[in-house]
C-alpha cells in the first residue's frame, strides 16, 4: 500500500479541512492524506467545528462524515450543504457508512452539482481510490461510490427508461466520475463511440444547449433522482 502511496505524490497538494468524530478514523485520514502530500489544515470531530474550520482556513477541499455529534444523524451532511450553499464553489467529499440514497441527492442538488462526492467509507480502505477522488472533486469533478450507483440501477424510473442499455452503462460511469477516456477502456470501446453515446443521453434527457460539463453533471443528478 505504501509503494502507491508513494506514486500518489505526483498529484498536486492540497489543502484539506477533515470532520470525523472517530478519533481512530481521523487520525488515519490525517495520517494518509499527509502521506500522499496533501496538508490537513483542520481535523474537527463535530459539524460547528467544521463550519468554523472552513471559515478560517478556506481549504481547497473539505472530507466530512455524515453522522457526527451532538444526534449522531445527518449534522455532516447539513453542514456540508449549508457550506455548499455559502460557498457554491467548496470543493466538498462526504463520507457515508450506508447508502443514503437522499444524502447523496441532496448533496449534489447544491451549487451546480460539481465539485462534489459521495463515497461510502470502505472506499477509504482501497487508497488509490480514495486519493484519486479526492483529487477529482478538488478539481471541480463529481464522484459517486459506486456500490451507490449498483443500487440506484435497480431503482430506475423515468426519464431514463429512453435510455438504451449502453446508454445506461456509459451514464453509471459517468456517474462514479470516470472521463470518457476511461468509460471506452471499460468498456473496451472507442472514446468517439462514448461521445456518442454521451449526446444520446444528453438528447433523451431533454437538456437544454449549455456548457459540456454541466451537462454531463446535470445528466448524473437527473440519474441519481431516478
């Protein structure tokens, strides 16, 4: 594990505020995230500490737990939409233990839906992973676990019945925050078939003319609320 930590080092550092109640956990978030290079400029154990942490540091990414103190329900997460919603441009990762299908929707309804990610918090354990969406989100990109999108597959309502299977299978990968460079190696076809497939989907969803990127982020939210 530590040999790839080591070729994470590459990635530029950033500054990190982290909340986590479980000083276990936390202290082997900081412990990692210094390791790959990064700085965690804050570690906080509840949701006012958070917001006040990112008051006074302005961070270039924040990673919060949903559940924290004092009810140990959803205060990470309100914090983490109060945040988005002051700061729509906050790069922000929220931790989950579950799928939490309406976290998860109601965390990407904020600002314009990017810059943001949902993992579930075995995903901390296979590093790569982790580190590699931490540096997505803090680059204005949008990430879903993808446990969470298996999931949301078996629940799918309209608008997406329009989509095609392919459609559908290019759409999940999107949503877990893969490029298009890396939906053709998925799915062992050519990044022309996936733009392809990408205008399909963006036509059958009826979005309107606007910045590519908002598109593909509205195309996932529109996914997720299915």
């Amino acid at each position: 594990m530590w040999r790839s930590l080591v070729s994470l080092r590459g990635e530029r550092p950033l500054r990190v505020v982290l909340a986590e109640d479980s000083v276990l956990l936390r202290d082997g978030l900081v412990a990692l995230l210094e390791r790959c290079g990064h700085r965690v400029v804050a570690a906080v154990g509840d949701a006012e500490a958070l917001v006040a942490a990112v008051a006074e540091h302005d961070p270039d990414v924040v990673v919060t737990d949903v559940r924290m103190p004092p009810g140990f329900q959803d205060e990470g997460l309100h914090a983490a939409v109060r945040l988005r919603r002051e700061r729509p441009g906050l790069p922000l990762l929220v931790l989950s233990q579950y799928v939490q299908r309406r976290y998860a929707a109601e965390l990407l309804d904020t600002g314009d839906g990017t810059g943001v990610g949902y993992l579930l918090k075995d995903r901390v354990g296979q590093v790569e992973e982790f580190v590699e969406a931490l540096g997505k989100v803090a680059d204005g990109g949008t990430v879903v676990d993808p446990e969470v999108v298996r999931q949301l597959l078996r629940r799918r309502r309209d608008p997406l019945e329009r989509l095609t299977p392919r459609e559908r299978e290019v759409l999940a990968l999107i949503a877990e925050g893969h490029s298009n460079s890396a939906v053709a190696r998925r799915l062992v076809v050519s990044e022309a078939a996936v733009g392809k497939h990408i205008s399909g989907i963006l036509t059958k969803l009826d979005l309107p003319p606007a910045d590519d990127t908002h598109r593909r982020v509205r195309a996932v939210l529109a996914y997720l609320r299915a």
